[in-house]
C-alpha cells in the first residue's frame, strides 16, 4: 500500500485573521456562499462581510440548520448551484464546516473553512462526520479533496466558550497515540493509504504540544486572552490533529467517542469530549503502554477538564448490559478497532470501558480532585 499524506491547500491563523478573508478569498472566486448560524454571524459577521466587501466580492448569506444531514447539506449545496456560488464558505463550529465541505462538494466548487471555536479537527480535513435527525453518527464520508483554505482567527477562538477549546484538546490528544497503533499494526490511513513519516512526526508534535502548553492555554482562553501558548495549542488543535488524525489513521479513541452520541445521555457531550473518553478507553485496551505514560496521559485529562469516568459522561452507574452495543459495534467490521497490533472482541471492548471508569476514578482520588 502506497503512504499518502493529504493536507489543505492554505492554512492562515493568528488574532484578527478575519480582517484577511476578503484577499485570501478573492484569490478563490468572486461569489462566496457563507454558511452560518446567528450566533456566529453576530461574532464575526461585521469583521469578514467589511473585508470580502473590500475585496468586491459578493456574498450570499445561508443560514444553517444545525445538524451535518445529508438533507442539510443537499440544501446548501443546491443554494450554491442556484446562485452560481464560486466558493462555498463555512463559519463556525465542526458541524457547520462538515456541512459546508459536503454542500461545496456537491455543487463542485472551492471549500473554505473558518472554525470559530477550536473544539475538534474538521476545518482541515477531507471529511464531513454525517448525523441524523436525532443526533445519532451515521459514520463519516470523503470528499477526496481538503479545503482549499482553512482561516482560523484566534483572537474570536480565545472568546469562545473555553469548554469547545478543551474539548478541541480531547479530539487533539488522541492523535498521536491513534496514528502510534494504526502504524504498529500496519493499518491504513484515511487519506487512502499508509502514514508518512511526515504524518507521524506531525501526530506527535500535537501530542507534546498539548501535554507542554494545555494547561497554560486553557488558562489564558478562561480570560480571553491570546497568549504563545493559546497560538501553540490552536495550532496543535485544529492543523496538528487534523493532518495527523487523516494522514495518520484512528483507532479506538474515534471508534468508542462514535458510539456514544447513540446514549442519549450523551447528547450535551462534544466530540472532543467523548474523544477524550474513548482515549482513555483505548489506554486500557493497550497491552503495550508503559503505566507511567498511561498515567500521564489520564492525569492531563482531569487538568484541563476532559471526561475521564462514566460520571463525566453521564453514564453513571451503567452496565456492562448496554455497554455490550458499543462492544459489538467495535468488534464489527470495518471497524476503526481494527487498527491495532493485536485483535478486538466485542468483550475486550466492554472490559476496556468498565477499566477506563474505573481509571478515571483512581487518577481523580490520587490527585484530589
């Protein structure tokens, strides 16, 4: 199997980033479609609509819906088809972008992606994490191209609520020790090959990044601050984790925080969040990891406030009963559990997640919390 790496055309990022998007997006078209909510729009609208009014181009305004459909995504995309939208731009959280990078595809034209929270690694990559109506993952699809710019402004990520940073931290964290197992077992990629050692280096640059600078940047974002450590971590978050996460593979970190939008006790939960449960998850799977590193790794959790317990999640008190969904999901085929050097039962994973509780548990009463 060939190794393949695949990353975005151009990635900008520092604080007042937006006061660029009306340059950076005239090199890509002249009519952009913006997809994005209230919310977000009342953030950062009258920054990005005065720099692309600058820039001449014209701009179509989409609200979106709030859930990455496929219907969601048919909507924007048959929008861009109707006004002949060169560039289809997403601003906001991950499901917005997921959206806009399906719509984009559909209708064949340029993607642009704008995070306005560093909760998670979708600006950068190929694929759109698919949902239904309820809220439940439908699995993820590729659209075979990465966006052609990713415009992260991190004075607007640092005044976002700091619970999406450390949960862009949790999906972050993951990377490295995923990308470790897929390479172990020789496992593929989700660029459609095997990493690179480009691809490897990067997955644990994000990794030592976060264990070096999280605690310190969680801390400046609390008061809004953008600080080196901020700017590290923002990187570490959406660039590191999304090169490393694609061209580097998953693993049962991703596999398990997939299943767990199915409790609907879950549902509060962002995906860095379960991410950052399923790690934990997957440290007791592993036959091979040093304690001191497991510990590490489980300790840096509680720091920066990721789940670590079922109680965290809100699954206290559940039961191996239901938990064996979850187990049987892993354990099928096709499975991101495939991707390690020793194979995973259905069981394997209900003992996995039982001993992750109970590690979350332990690391919390030896350190006080």
């Amino acid at each position: 199997m060939n190794k393949v790496f695949i990353a975005p055309r151009r990635y900008v990022q520092g604080p007042q980033a937006l006061e660029q998007a009306g340059a950076l997006l005239g090199a890509l078209g002249k009519r952009v479609l913006v997809l994005w909510d209230a919310q977000v729009k009342g953030v950062t609208g009258a920054t990005l609509l005065a720099s692309m009014r600058e820039a001449g181009l014209e701009v179509v305004d989409v609200a979106f819906a709030g859930d990455s459909t496929k219907a969601e995504a048919a909507r924007v995309a048959g929008l861009a088809r109707e006004c002949r939208a060169d560039v289809v731009m997403g601003v906001g959280g991950g499901k917005t972008l997921d959206t806009a990078k399906a719509a984009a595809a559909a209708a064949g034209v340029k993607t642009v992606t704008c995070p306005t929270v560093a909760s998670n690694d979708s600006p950068t990559s190929s694929y759109t994490v698919w949902y239904d109506e309820r809220g439940n993952c439908l699995g993820f699809e590729s659209w075979g191209v990465n966006p052609d710019l990713v415009l992260v402004d991190t004075a607007v990520i640092a005044r976002a609520p700091v619970r999406s940073f450390v949960a862009g931290m949790g999906d972050a964290l993951a990377t490295w020790l995923e990308a470790e197992a897929c390479f172990k077992a020789r496992g593929p990629n989700l660029a459609g090959g095997v990493a690179t050692q480009a691809a490897l280096a990067l997955a644990r640059l994000c990794y030592d990044i976060l264990l070096e600078h999280g605690v310190d940047a969680k801390r400046a974002v609390e008061r809004q601050l953008v600080t080196p450590a901020v700017e590290k971590v923002v990187e570490a978050n959406v660039l590191l984790s999304g090169l490393g996460f694609e061209s580097g593979g998953c693993a049962t970190a991703h596999m398990v925080a997939n299943c767990l939008p199915s409790f609907p006790e879950c549902h509060g939960l962002m995906h860095g969040h379960e991410v950052g449960f399923g790690l934990v998850t997957q440290l007791c799977l592993d036959d091979d990891l040093p304690v001191e590193r497991r510990n590490r790794i489980v300790d840096f959790e509680i720091a920066v406030g990721l789940p670590v317990t079922f109680a965290d999640i809100g699954l206290a008190g559940v039961g191996r009963d239901r938990l064996a969904r979850i187990g049987e999901i892993c354990a099928g085929p096709g499975s991101l559990c495939e991707n390690h050097p020793f194979p995973v039962t259905a069981g394997d994973i209900v003992n996995a997640l039982l001993a992750a509780d109970a590690l979350g548990a332990a690391r919390k009463e030896a350190l006080g919390v």
